[in-house]
C-alpha cells in the first residue's frame, strides 16, 4: 500500500513539472525579448492613444524601431502566446488550457495598442487566430474535450504560426 502512494505521489510531481516547464520556459523567453528591447537606435514617437493614427506627409525610414513599451507589451503576449501553445489539455487538464487563453486575452488588447506600425500586422494575425481558438475552445469541459479537440488542435496551428510570424516581426521591430 505504502509503495502505491509513493509512485502516486512521484506521478503527481513529475506531472507539475511538466505543467510549469512550459511557463518557466516563457519566463526565460520573456526575460531575453525584454532585455534584447533596449533602446531604440533610431528616434520615433512614442505611442499615441489614439483609436486612428492620421497619416503623415514626412517619408519614415523603413526600418524604424519600436518603442520600448510596445516592444514590452508585444514581448509579453508572444511569452504568453507560447505557453499557451505549449499546452497539452489531454494532458495538463482543460482548466490549464483555460488559463492559457485568459493569459493571452489580457495581454492582448494592450499589445496591440501599443504595437507600432512595424508589428501591427502580426498582432492582428495573432487576434484572429487567437479569435479561432477562443471559438473553438467555447464551452469546453472535460466531458466534451474530445468532440472538440479537432478544431482545437487546427486553432492552435494556426495559432503557432501567427505566433512565429509575431516572432520574427518582434526580433526586426525591437533591436538590443
């Protein structure tokens, strides 16, 4: 009886850290995209809260770089954005998936605020692909988990592609 509960208490520890291994890895991958976000080497204007931006006469280096700000917020919803494509809720529960989605929602909106021009491309693939899961992850439950999956799992392709896309946009936007 005494060697049953050990190998279940082994389980359930080998089980937490599968679940944190993916956030301690988007920790570290939100640590190294902050303090690759240094200062920009060109000047631009920090961003407006505005709901439109007016368009200029002045023609703009192609390559301007990105506020620090903005490449913090954006930094933050790739961070999240990969935890939630790492997990697995067959494995980690539907409840972490459901906390993964929460995560990147609230990063969401002030990233793609503050996203210069530069990244607002991507930030809004990511939107709509992130739109796809939530759609699909509807009212999931761990009794319709199954019927489900299948969109699921298509949401959260498209869901890493968007991210790979914001990935790369960032490394060109936020110079360190």
């Amino acid at each position: 009886m005494t060697t049953v509960l050990v190998k279940v208490k082994n389980i359930r520890r080998q089980r937490r850290g599968r679940r944190s291994a993916p956030i301690l890895a988007a920790a570290v991958a939100l640590v190294c995209v902050l303090a690759s976000c240094g200062t920009p080497t060109e000047s631009s204007p920090p961003a407006a809260p505005t709901t439109a931006a007016a368009p200029t006469t002045a023609a703009a280096p192609t390559t301007t770089a990105a506020a620090p700000a903005a490449c913090a917020d954006v930094a933050e919803l790739k961070a999240s954005l990969e935890a939630l494509t790492k997990v697995k809720p067959a494995e980690d529960g539907v409840a972490a998936l459901k906390t993964a989605i929460d995560n990147v929602k609230s990063n969401l909106e002030p990233a793609a605020a503050a996203a210069s021009e530069m990244l607002k491309p991507s930030v809004e693939q990511v939107k709509t692909a992130f739109t796809e899961l939530q759609t699909a992850a509807d009212g999931l439950t761990a009794d319709n988990f199954r019927q489900k999956a299948p969109s699921i799992r298509a949401a959260m392709a498209e869901l890493r592609t968007a991210t790979a896309d914001l990935s790369s946009a960032l490394t060109q936007s936020c110079p360190g």
